[in-house]
C-alpha cells in the first residue's frame, strides 16, 4: 500500500489479550502511514476488536457500531468520497463472520484474532472499488501458520507491557465460547518470547504480564529444543536485566505444575498475586462445567501455592446461575470464598453463548436467582477485598507509578497485588518503583505518601 494520511481508531472490548492484539493492530498499520486517533469522529478507518464471551459484550459492539454507522453516514453527506472503513475484529467477527455484514450492511470489514496479521493487505482489498464499489472483505480462518510470524515489534511501550506467549485453548468448559473463537491451544517459542520481552525492556517496561487463554498449559519449544513449561519459561525471563516484575494470566487448576510452584517459591520477579479462577465451589457445578477437577483439588494448588510464598493473595473468577445450580452449590461456592480468602474476584451471571453445550441444557436458572446469588457473592467479596486492603494501611509497599491520576498533582501506581495507589507526584515519576506509606485502604485502591 502506498503511504497514506489515514487515521485509524481501535477500541478493544474484553480481555488483556485483546489489549495485546489491538496494540499489534496499530503496530501493523503504522509503518503503512496510518496513524492512530482516539476519536471515531475523526477516523477512517474504526476497528472494534471485540469480545464474544457474554451476551453483554457482544451488545455493546452491536451499539457501538449503530453510532459508527452514524458517524459514517454524516461523513458521506458532507464528502460522498470520504467513506469511513468500518470493521469489526476480535471473537464477535470470529464467531459472527458474514452475519455481522447481513445484521450491520454498513460494515466493510470482518475478522478474527487469528487473521488481523493481514489487515493491510485487508484494508486494501477493501478500498480497491470494484466498479464504483468497495468489496466486503471476511476473514476468519484458523491460518496454518502462526500470525506472531507475521507481527511487528512495538514502538510505544506502557511501563507495565502485555506479552502474549500461549493463545487458544482446549479445555472446553462447557460455558465457554473462548475455544470455538480462539481456536486450539498455541504456544510461542522461547525464543520469540525472550526476544520481544528484551525489546520491550529496552522501551522501557519494567513489568511484564504474560498472557494466555489458558497460559499455565504453555508448553512452547525452549531453547535446547525440547518443550519447556511456563515455569521454566518464567525462570529464563527472571534472568534479564531490568525486568522487575513477572505476572501472567489466565490460568487453569488442571494445568498447575512443580515448576511453577518452584518459580513462586524461587523467582523473586515472580509477583506475589495470581488470577486462578475456580468457577464454582460445588463439586456438582464443576462436574456439570466440565471443569475435571474437584475443590479439594483447587484448595490443595491454594495451600501449595502458600507454602511456595507465603505471601501470596489471589483472585478468581465466578459464574452464578450455571444451568442446574441450586441454592446449596451456591452456598458452596460461598464457603469456598470463605475458606481461601481472596484479595479480589471477578463474577459473572451465567450468559448462554451460542454453540456451548450449557446453552441447550433444559436447566437455566431465571435471571432474578442470579441476580440475588450474584449480589451475594460479590458482597462477600467485596468485605474480602476491603479486608485485604485495609490490611496493608501503615505498611510500606513498593509500587509502580505509570499513570495519571484523576486529580491534577496526582499519579497512579501498582503494588505487587495489582492494588491500585494514588500518589501525589507527577509523571516524572512513571516508570519508578517508590516505596510508598500507605494511609488509607478502600475497596478498590490504595492511597499512601512518600516515606
Ligand atoms: N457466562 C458467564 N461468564 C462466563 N465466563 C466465560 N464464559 C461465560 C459465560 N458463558 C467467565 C468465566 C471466565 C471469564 C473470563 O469469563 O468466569 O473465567
Ligand atoms: Fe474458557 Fe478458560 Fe475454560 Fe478455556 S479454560 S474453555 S478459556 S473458561
């Protein structure tokens, strides 16, 4: 494509990786003389990389393009030739495809995380007029060869930066459209990993976050050839210099393994907070989700994971309302928040996704249970959070500063929990660990002063 002037906007819904993926989105285009806007008003291309995995998301995009569509259309009025690129990216254009063009005709592009690797060559497929026309151009095919072959390294790096190192997933829970939309699992190659991560680096990250649909079963080639496991994985990222701080996510119970507890216990970059969701507290409920572990399992990976660093606090994530789920395996999964004590959840009403084996189950739960049982749980777990907060008023904790915060004289930080801190300083600051004082503890931050 020849060099251009075009402005492009990129809004991501959903998870980290599709942050990840949005990021690249915009890396890829660059060099062909895109640059980005934060407005749609005032872009010409609008790229929505979307998420499938509720019904609530997958509203929000449709929305959100009924106002695009708006945009579009005004643009027109005033210009007939400055037609906007609408296209829609991510795990809706995956699982939709060709609908999305049926249902919103006004879109010129569709999709999925498996292809955005050829967006320019799409973006000109598309402006090149057949006849006064532009074709539509759908792309959701599983390539045989890995888009991260095909991905530019970054030039804007955040302080704390998002590596994708193990995509898709094979677990198959039976609620789940993340392996229908990201396809079979796939790990990088350590190589590749260690390579983006020293780049990175050397822009100015001192965190990084590894991500994954289902990271802890990485098993991508390491350097001798053989496959290595993320722990050992985390092992050679602890060796390079200037990286302080080592997190990823998501994970599953079923895929803990002995080197990754050896890296809590050993890796000092290796931070002291991890996401691993359980789902449910009853053993039922985990059977019905296809989940194949049991709580006795998840609570023993708990204690483990204590004895590797005693230090170590956790977050979850919680589906109320599972096809079948009575009061009781509610209560159970109450007892289970209880009995691990978490510094911070994520909860979801159950939302049947089209294709999953529980969206045909003749056993759903009618919206107002779950919406009492969602109110419950996330009142436990949010005295559990105020709890683990408040626990740190009068310690002195390192945190991270990279952003502003909402008052003028005011930055915000991360501590090793992902706790956010408000600071008074400036973005001088950014890219500092301090150790901070902290003062008050409230139900979703931190704020402290400088010792
Ligand atoms: N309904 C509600 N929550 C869901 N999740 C995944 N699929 C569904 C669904 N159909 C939740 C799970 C998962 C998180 C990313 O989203 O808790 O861990
Ligand atoms: Fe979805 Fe996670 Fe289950 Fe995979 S392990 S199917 S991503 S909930």
């Amino acid at each position: 494509m020849s060099a251009n002037s075009q402005k492009v906007y990129v809004k991501n819904y959903g998870c980290q990786m599709n942050v990840y993926d949005g990021q690249k989105m915009a890396d890829l285009l660059k060099p062909h003389g895109y640059t980005i806007t934060e407005t749609p008003e005032d872009a010409d291309v609008a790229i929505l990389n979307t998420c499938h995995i509720r019904e609530k998301a997958e509203h929000k995009v449709f929305s959100d393009l009924g106002r695009l569509s708006v945009v579009k259309k005004n643009r027109k009025k005033v210009d007939k030739n400055n037609d906007m690129i609408i296209a829609v990216g991510g795990c809706v254009g995956q699982a939709e495809g060709e609908e999305i063009t049926r249902q919103a005709p006004y879109v010129d592009m569709v999709f999925g995380p498996q292809s955005y690797h050829r967006l320019p060559e799409m973006l000109a497929q598309v402006e090149h007029k057949v006849k006064g026309k532009r074709r539509k151009v759908v792309d959701t095919q599983f390539p045989t060869v890995s888009k991260f072959d095909f991905l530019p390294s970054t030039d804007k790096t955040p302080v704390s930066a998002f590596i994708s190192v193990q995509e898709g997933c094979d677990k198959f829970c039976h609620f789940c459209v993340v392996p229908y939309t990201r396809g079979a699992e796939y790990s990088r190659s350590v190589k590749e990993i260690l390579q983006e991560t020293k780049h990175l680096i050397s822009l100015g990250a001192k965190e990084v976050t590894l991500l994954g649909q289902n990271v802890n079963g990485y098993h991508g080639e390491g350097l001798d050839g053989n496959e290595w496991s993320l722990g050992r994985l985390i092992y050679s990222l602890a060796e390079l210099e200037g990286l302080r701080r080592i997190r990823y996510t998501t994970s599953h119970p079923l895929d803990m393994h002995d080197e990754l507890y050896n890296a809590h216990r050993d890796v000092e970059q290796l931070m002291p907070f991890l996401h691993l969701p359980v789902q449910s507290g009853s053993d039922r409920i985990l059977d019905a989700m296809n989940r194949k572990h049991k709580v006795v399992d998840y609570l023993k990976i708990i204690e483990k994971l204590r004895a590797a660093r005693s230090d170590i606090a956790f977050s979850s994530d919680f589906i109320v309302g599972y096809p079948g789920e009575t009061a009781k395996d509610h209560q159970d999964t109450l007892e289970l928040i209880k009995e691990v004590g978490y510094a911070q959840a994520y909860s979801f009403k159950y939302s049947p996704r089209p294709g999953t084996p529980a969206s045909i189950l003749q056993t759903q739960v009618a919206d107002d249970i779950k919406v009492t049982r969602l109110a419950e749980l996330q009142h436990l777990v949010n005295e559990q959070q105020i709890a683990f907060n408040q626990s740190k008023v009068g310690q002195t904790l390192e945190v991270l500063f990279d952003r502003e915060g909402k008052l003028p004289g005011q930055i915000i930080g991360k501590t090793a929990y992902m706790q956010s801190v408000t600071f008074d300083g400036d973005s001088s600051l950014f890219g500092n660990f301090l150790d901070v004082k902290i003062k008050h503890g409230f139900g979703n931050s931190l704020s402290g002063e400088r010792i």
